[in-house]
C-alpha cells in the first residue's frame, strides 16, 4: 500500500495555495454575496415545515394513541356528565382516573338502556373492588371529556390490563348501546392540533408565492 500512496500525484502548487480556476475561487469569503436571500420567505418557509412535521407527528401520535387505549365517542349521557365533572386530584392524578373508571362502571352496570348481560358483568365487577384504589395496578388510564366544538359528545378512553380485558369489553359494549362509537384507529383531533392545521392553512394561504 505504500508504494501505491507513493504513486499518486500531488497537487499543483495552485491548488495547495487556493487559487483554483472558477467562479468566485479564490476569493475573500468573508464578502457577503450580492444576492441575499429574502429573510421573512426563509421564516415562512421554516414555520411552514415546522407546521407540517408537527401535524404528521400528531398524527402518529393518535394512531399510537389507537393501540394503546380504548377510545369511544359517546352521546351526552348523565352518567358521563358526572364522570367528567370530578374534582381533580392534583396530588395523584391517577386517582381521579379511578374514580372516572367506578362511576363509569357503576352508572352503566345500572342503565336502563345497557343489556342484562353487560349489566352482570359490570355489576360483578364493582361488587368484587371495596374502593377504586384497589385497581390502581390494573386500571392504566381512564378519562372521560367533552369532545372539541362539541359538548353533547363525550370521549371516553381507558387501558387496563389483560386480566381486566372482559370488563373493558363490557365498558365498550355498554357504551355502544347508548350511542357509542369505538374509534379503531385512533381518537379524533384535538384542540391544538386542529388550531396549528387551520393557522398553516391561513400561512399558506396568505404567503407569497
């Protein structure tokens, strides 16, 4: 290998000085060119793609969201409206999705309009837990909100784990019989994502072209 580094050629003396032939060689740097970029295009166009990187990471967040919770868009029903109506629990927040979970498996384990089978299951269920802090290790989340624009509409979602699989499967059941629709890919837009998609939808309506 030596004797082949010995055979490449060196460079010309002009080239190890930098003076190469060509357009601005050899020339100071330092001097700003003639032409300088329009600054307010170079910010539009970096809040634009900053824009359009946070909506498609919005959105695979909520189809990440999809797999990992439960989630139901539900008529208003008085037993949501009290579940989405408790007191937060700044101390433990978990807390107060456990108390969303009891009232959601109580009201509806005694709904007029649930069947007599999900009814059963719920009902067991709330009769076998002495209070919703004993499901602190199987209860993951749980939360109940009015939807965005929307106040008749709820979103309810919830993750428990395996061995609470039936009583989820119930919970959903239950909610579909009074208007319920399971989202399978993932819960509708937020607030803030809707506001960021309708203000890029005004940038780019309102840029130069």
């Amino acid at each position: 290998m030596k004797s082949w580094i010995e055979q490449v050629p060196k460079a010309s003396g002009s080239a190890q000085n930098g003076n190469q032939k060509g357009k601005g060689k050899g020339q100071d740097r330092r001097v700003k060119p003639r032409v300088q970029q329009d600054t307010l295009q170079c910010v539009v166009n970096a809040v634009q793609a900053v824009g359009d990187n946070s909506l498609q990471n919005s959105r695979a967040i909520r189809m990440l969201t999809g797999l990992a919770l439960s989630t139901s868009l539900v008529p208003s029903d008085p037993v949501l409206v009290q579940a989405a109506a408790l007191e937060p629990t700044p101390q433990d927040p978990h807390l107060t999705q456990l108390y969303t979970w009891a009232v959601l498996v109580t009201g509806l384990g005694a709904h007029s309009k649930v069947s007599a089978q999900h009814k059963q299951v719920l009902a067991t269920h709330a009769a076998n837990v002495e209070k919703p802090e004993d499901l602190a290790d199987k209860v993951l989340f749980c939360r109940v909100q009015p939807t965005f624009g929307d106040a008749s509409q709820f979103k309810v979602q919830f993750s428990v784990t395996p061995d609470l699989h039936g009583i989820g499967v119930a919970l959903l059941a239950a909610l579909a019989t009074i208007g319920g629709v399971t989202k399978f890919c993932g819960p509708p837009r937020s607030r803030s994502e809707r506001n960021a998609a309708e203000a890029l939808k005004l940038l780019n309506q309102c840029s130069p072209a």
